[in-house]
C-alpha cells in the first residue's frame, strides 16, 4: 500500500505534467504583422502638377537598429497640395515589397492618421475604404503661412474594430514615423 505523502506526490506530479500539456490545436494563429522599413509621402501641386514634394522615413533594418534615415516636406505657403502614401518593406533590395497594397485591400481594417504640430498645415479629405470609412492613402495637404513642425504618420490596424470616428489611440500601431515640415 502506498503512503499517504507518496500518492500525493505521484498525484501532484501527474497533474503537472498533463497541465502543461497543451493541443496545438487550441492556438489561435495571429496575423503576423508585416515589416514596414519605408515610408513615402508624396504631395502634388493641385494648380501646378509638375511640383511635387517627396518626404521619405527609411529604416531599413527594422527597428532598434540604426536609425531612421528623413527627407522633411519643404513645402510653399498658401498651396493645396494631393498626397499619395506608400508603406513599403525594402528589407530585401533586390526584391521590395509594397506594403501599400494590402493596406488598401484590407482597408476595413486598417486607418493612416496624420497629426500635425507647429506648421501651418492641414490635412483633410482623406480617402476611404470599401465601406466609406476613413483610410488614408491619399488626402489633401494645405499649406498656409511660413513655419515650422512635424507631420506624424500613423498607420493603425483595426480588425473588425473600424468606426467613423475613431481616435488615434483606438487599435494596434503597425508604424509611427515623424517628418519634418517647413513651409517658407
């Protein structure tokens, strides 16, 4: 007959052991983020479409590594400029990928914020998604008196989440980049 201290041991022992067995069928599998090491903001001239300004954040090896390479928007005062944005992951230079793409495709779970400080710019009309709600990829920039600031691009996810009004802080950051701005 077993003691009393060895039967609760061998009962302990079995229920930790079979408690840290776990089916890989209970995993969920997660949408796997993907890797976004370039933006660019390119804003055209709504009067005068030969003038375009390009600003560009690249981080090509991702982040904690270097640091990001910025080319800042150097815009004129008083103009209406269209915006087109592109996400891209150049992490394989011989083969970049457009991360733009499947934003736009899976536009109902996805929203570009662009939050100015400082400079005299406003951004509005930004397009939407199949459902008419706020994407993002392209929106008007106008600029007003010479300044100063920043332009600070948010690209949220936001599966099955997605509202009219949304703010900034609702969803998950896929990136946060901040360009410089000067209007003179």
């Amino acid at each position: 007959m077993l003691k009393p201290q060895k039967l609760i041991l061998g009962l302990t022992l079995f229920a930790l052991v079979t408690a840290g067995c776990k089916k890989d069928d209970d995993v969920i599998p997660e949408d796997e983020q993907e890797l976004i090491t370039t933006i660019q903001l390119t804003l055209t001239n709504v009067t005068n479409s030969t003038e375009t300004v390009t600003a560009t954040w690249r981080d090509i090896d991702g982040p904690g590594g270097a640091d990001p390479v910025i080319t800042g928007l150097t815009l004129r005062p008083n103009v209406t400029y269209t915006g087109r944005i592109e996400f891209l992951d150049e992490s394989n230079a011989n083969s970049p990928e457009d991360i733009t793409e499947e934003v736009e495709e899976e536009g109902a779970d996805h929203e570009i914020f662009y939050e100015v400080s400082g400079a005299n710019l406003t951004v509005t009309n930004r397009n939407t998604d199949a459902n008419g709600l706020p994407l993002g990829t392209s929106a008007n920039f106008a600029s007003a008196a010479a300044s100063t600031g920043t332009l600070t691009v948010i690209l949220k996810h936001k599966p099955g989440s997605k509202a009219a009004n949304d703010p900034v802080t609702k969803g998950e950051t896929d990136i946060e980049a901040e360009l410089p701005v000067q209007i003179q």
